[in-house]
C-alpha cells in the first residue's frame, strides 16, 4: 500500500518538478487530467495552476521587484515564488500564510542564505493586497 505524501512533501515534488523544468523549458508537462488519481494529486494541481497562470504569476513577482528584473531573481527563489503564488491564489485551500511558510521553507533548503527574506516580503506583500493576513514566517 502506497504511503500518500504529506502536503509538504506535495509541495516540495512540485518544486522540484518545477525547477528542473526550468533547465528544460521544452520539456513537456502533463495536463491535470492526467495526474488526477496519482498518488501525489496535490503536486500536480500546484504544478497545474502555475503552469495555468504562469504569466498572471510572473506579471504579480515583476511588480513587486524594486530595482529587478524577473531574469534577476535567483531561480530557486522565482520557482518558489511562482508555487506559493498558484496555490495562494489559485488553490482550494487559500491559505496563505501557510503557502508562504512553506516557501520560505524551501528557499532556506535550497536556496542562498539570505533568500529566503526576499520570498518571504514578497510574498506577504501580494497576501496583504489580497486581503489575507499572512502568517509570520522565520
């Protein structure tokens, strides 16, 4: 019996998933309808909203860079960043706060040292203008 991951779990998959596809732009991905009934549908529905959305996401990241471009932010921060954005906004959940911490979480896993701050203003900037009270993040 397969063991269902965690949402943790979920989201780290979907980030990885998501990260090497950034080294593979032409590498194809799977329509939801696909992944429904896989054992880890919760990745597959990030990864489905952010590949859904990817411009929406991209335009509301650009926005909120002060003195950036989009091709500036380290690509572990922009990958987490697109993830916590498509499930903040697209997921069933709305939870943000908890989709902030938990891309902070990756950040500081994988990212640079000081990374993880930038996701994590950013991304309490884009719950505060949605009207959400994100939670305090490390």
């Amino acid at each position: 019996m397969d063991k269902k991951p965690t949402r943790r779990e979920s989201r780290e998959a979907a980030f990885l998933t998501a990260f090497a596809a950034t080294f593979e732009p032409e590498m194809p991905t799977l329509p939801a309808e696909e992944l429904e009934g896989q054992p880890d549908a919760f990745a597959a529905e990030l990864l489905a909203a952010m590949n859904a959305h990817s411009d929406e996401l991209d335009g509301i990241i650009t926005d909120h860079l002060k003195g950036w471009t989009l091709s500036r932010v380290p690509r572990v921060s922009l990958v987490a960043l697109r993830l916590a954005l498509a499930e903040m906004l697209y997921g069933k959940e709305q939870k943000p706060g908890v989709a902030i911490n938990e891309a902070v979480e990756l950040v500081k896993k994988y990212g640079a040292d000081t990374d993880y701050q930038f996701v994590n203003g950013l991304l309490g900037a884009v719950a505060r203008e949605q009207g959400a009270e994100p939670e305090a993040s490390c």
